[in-house]
C-alpha cells in the first residue's frame, strides 16, 4: 500500500506488477527499443541508464501506455497495458517526465497537484476531502507546501519539478515512472527527491526511474537496467551493471568504479580515453596516499610520462588510477601498514625513477615507510606542498620533522600546473 493510499485502494488492486515482454518500439524507421524484457516488482526502484538516445524515455513511454510496441506485450497485474482505460492506468501509474516547463502556467501550485487526483474522482465528481488531504501530503513530501498558493509560472525549474512530483504522488500510484526527472536540479534536491523515492518503495511502490547521473543511479537503485541502442544490455545489481566493461561499451569511455569498503557505496568515474602511447625512457616516480597521488599520476601519464607509484594502498583511488594506466607499483594491502617485503620495491622504484613526486599527503604511523623512502631520493624529490604539513601529521611530530629536512633540500610547488610543468622540461 502507497504511503499516501488509503485502505481499500484501487478497484484494480493487485500489488503493481509489471511485465515487459519482447517489446520492440518504433519512430518511423528508427527502431527504439529491441526485445525489452523486463520484470518490475512493487517496492522495486529500478534505475534506467544508458546514453542519449539509448531507449530509456521509449521504455516509460511504453510501460506508461502512452506508446504501443509494435511487438511484444506489456502487462500491469496481468492485464496488457494497452487494455486498460487511461484513467483506470492513471490510478496505478504515476509518470514524472523530462520537463515541464510549458505546463500549468496559469494554475496555482495546489491546483496542478490536486489534478494527480482526477484519476480517483467519478465523472462530474468534485474533490473530496480526502483528495485534499491526499493533495496536502504530497505538497508537504515534496516540499512545496509553502508555494501552494503560487502560480507555477512564478517558481523555479527544480520548485516546479517538485511539484510535477507531488501531482505524480497525488496520483497515489503502485508504479512511479521517472523520466530524468531530477536532472535540472541541484544536487541537494535531487537527492532530497531519491531519499523520497526510497521511502516510497519502502511502502510497496515501484519506481523505474531513468537517470542520466551513473553515481545517483548507483546511490539509490536496487536494480539497474543498462540500454544501449535500443537493446538492454544489463540488468541486475549495481555492481553487475556498473562494469568497466559495460560502461566501455554503452558510452564508449573508460571507467574508474569503486566500492566503498565501509559504506558500500558506489563510485563511477567516467574518464578521457587513454590509448596507451609511447611512453618516456626515464620514469618519474609518485609516492601517493589518500587519493592525493591519482591527479598527479593522471597529469604525468597524460603528457607521456613513464610514471611509477609506491607505496599505494588498494583501497584509494590512488590505486586505481594506477590499475587503469598500467604503471609499476608497489602495493599494500588494505588496512596494512607498509610491510618491509613492499618498502624495499617502493625504494627500487625510487631508485629507477629519475625524479620523485611527493603529494601533499597525510602522514600516520602506517604509511611513515612513505615518507622515509621520499628521503632516499635525495635531489631528485619535488614535493607538491598545498597544506601546511602540521595539517597533515598524524604522527606524533616525527612526520613534520622528517619532511622540514626534506623540504630544505628540494624543489616545493604548490600547485599542480607548475609542478607537471616542471617535470616535463626536465624530462623532455
Ligand atoms: P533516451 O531516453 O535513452 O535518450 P529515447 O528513448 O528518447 O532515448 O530515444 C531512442 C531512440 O528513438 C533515439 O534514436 C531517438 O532519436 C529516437 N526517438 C525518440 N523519440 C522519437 C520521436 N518522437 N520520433 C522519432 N524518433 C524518436
């Protein structure tokens, strides 16, 4: 039962399943959608990604009745979509689209939401009281209770978004169809919008949601559905879907994607190609930590450096960057201190590299071997200072004390331009 859904519900009932069998959809010649299968489950949020053009609006259309596939059936509780009267579908189905910037002009904010209730009044009927209560909690879930009285013309893009959602939610649907529905708003709503949409489905609701945003899509779905080209070529868990492999192939670039390993949450990185080229003879040598080595590694091997990294611990995206570009490294496993076995390849590394990079990195007792190793380099460190290094010493002074030595016999920057910059001439 939808949150805002009174005991009895529907006449159609059931608990909002739908079924997306064999569907092909077509614009004139273009052929949208390829043999869509799909199985939705009340309580489901389903996310839809997958580039422009990828079929995702074509599969709501579908599913919302508003777009009949020319092969294949589509199914609410067992009766085809395409079966069911509008206003009886509007009872169960909620659409959110794209925009909606040229609607309801002239109405008040009240007024647009109270017209998600018309599918539930009879013909000739008037609102209820129920339907304004039903019409005040939407308004109030989405926040837009302080605009009610206001023309729609008068609010914001994201305000009358939140509005178009409250309509959708006045509807109290069993399915909650979202079309790139948060894209116009800043961040903080859009995710004010999915915490919503989680609470919905938590009541029994079932969203598909198509979301242009990988990282929100990861955030908030239990399920993804990757479309390219009018063919879904993934569907399941976040981590299933999300794949470099997946991701190469649906948008054509490469990836970083990372879990987490305390929140579980996801992280996608979408990056410029990298074909690797030629590469310099001599090597230039980062000592990263806490992510502060990734941009410096990526800014080297853009301008077709040869670059080692050590000591990089595997859960930073230090590591990452790394992995991606295939460069030697020496590396830890998580949660360890740096064992004396890595120390030694990192010092080798340093050894080869004709200069070394020092970040502006935290110091703590578990990565000092870092630190001592910079020191090995002698004249050939370069340190990339951004904070002061008070800031950044979680030893008991020992770190400040062995970088004040380092830093008096070497060159500092404090920016990465310049840093890269003069790497590059003495290297080129
Ligand atoms: P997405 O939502 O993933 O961006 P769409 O479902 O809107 O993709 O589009 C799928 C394909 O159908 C694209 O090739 C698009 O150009 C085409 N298409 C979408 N709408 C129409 C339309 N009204 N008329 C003709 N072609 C369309």
């Amino acid at each position: 039962m939808g949150i805002l859904e009174k005991e009895g519900g529907s006449e159609i009932g059931g608990p909002g399943r739908v079924r997306v069998d064999g569907v092909d959809c077509y614009y004139v010649e273009t052929h949208a959608l390829n043999n869509a299968q799909l199985t939705v489950r009340p309580g489901e949020v389903i996310g839809l990604v997958g580039p422009n053009g990828s079929g995702k609006t074509t599969l709501i259309k579908a599913i919302s009745g508003v777009l009949k596939p020319q092969v294949g059936i589509i199914t609410l509780d067992g009766v085809d979509v395409y079966q069911i009267k509008p206003k009886r579908l509007a009872q169960q189905m909620a659409v959110v689209p794209q925009s909606t910037d040229t609607f309801f002009f002239d109405f008040t904010v009240e007024e647009v939401v109270l017209m998600g209730r018309s599918p539930h009044i009879k013909f000739l009927g008037t609102e209820s009281t129920n339907d304004y209560d039903v019409t005040r909690k939407a308004l109030e879930m989405t926040d837009v209770a302080q605009f009610a009285d206001r023309k729609i013309a008068e609010l914001s893009g994201g305000e009358r978004q939140r509005v178009i959602i409250a309509r959708a939610l006045a509807q109290e649907p069993k399915i909650l169809l979202l079309d790139e529905a948060t894209s116009q708003l800043d961040i903080g709503i859009k995710i004010e919008i999915f915490d919503l949409v989680r609470r919905l489905a938590a009541s029994g609701i079932a969203v598909i949601a198509a979301i242009h945003d990988l990282n929100l899509a990861a955030q908030y779905c239990d399920r993804l559905l990757l479309l390219n080209r009018g063919e879904i070529i993934a569907d399941g868990a976040v981590e299933e879907v999300l794949t470099q492999e997946h991701i190469a192939e649906a948008f054509g670039v490469s990836a970083l994607v990372r879990k987490h390993p305390i929140t579980n949450a996801f992280s996608i990185t979408l990056l410029p190609h990298h074909t690797p080229g030629e590469r310099s003879s001599e090597t230039v040598h980062v000592i990263p930590g806490g992510g502060k080595g990734a941009p410096i590694i990526h800014a080297l091997v853009q301008k077709g450096l040869s670059v080692s990294a050590g000591v990089v611990n595997t859960l930073d995206s230090d590591y990452d960057v790394a992995e991606y570009y295939g460069i030697e490294c020496a590396v830890e496993a998580p949660f360890s201190p740096i064992s004396s076995e890595v120390d030694s390849r990192n010092v080798q590394l340093i050894q080869e590299a004709c200069i070394v990079v020092l970040p502006n990195i935290c110091f703590g007792p578990a990565n000092l071997k870092n630190l001592e190793a910079a020191a090995l380099a002698g004249d050939k460190l370069v340190i990339l200072e951004e904070t002061p290094i008070e800031s950044r010493d979680f030893t008991p002074g020992v770190a400040q004390r062995l970088y004040g030595d380092l830093r008096e016999r070497c060159l500092v920057f404090t920016e990465l331009a310049t840093l890269v910059e003069h790497v590059e001439s003495h290297i080129g």
